[in-house]
C-alpha cells in the first residue's frame, strides 16, 4: 500500500527567459515537501537558452 506524504512535485519556470523576449521557456521538474515549505519554491537553476544562471520560481 503507498504512503500518503507531504512530498510534491513542482514545476519551476524561468522569470527572465520572458522579458528577454526569446522563444521556448525554461522549465525544470523538482519534488518539495509542501509541510515544511508551504510557500512557493524559488531556486537558481541554469537556463540553457539565455545560457546563465536565473532564478526559477514555482507555478501551478
């Protein structure tokens, strides 16, 4: 039988990959426990199309 946790996965978007104008997005997929991070997830993460590092914020 599987276990009910806290754990979800979460989709993270790039925030400057859409001022910049630029076609295709940046997205990765994470897993985050929502009991101990409730709020939305913000992560540094390489965006290989602007090619450096941008913050990549949580969406639903």
């Amino acid at each position: 039988m599987a276990k009910k946790g806290n754990r979800v996965q979460v989709i993270l978007e790039c925030t400057e990959h859409k001022a910049s104008g630029k076609p295709g997005t940046s997205r990765y997929i994470t897993v985050k426990n929502k009991k101990n991070n409730p709020e939305r997830l913000e992560i540094k993460k390489y965006n290989p199309i602007l090619k450096k590092m941008t913050v990549h914020k949580e969406i639903k």
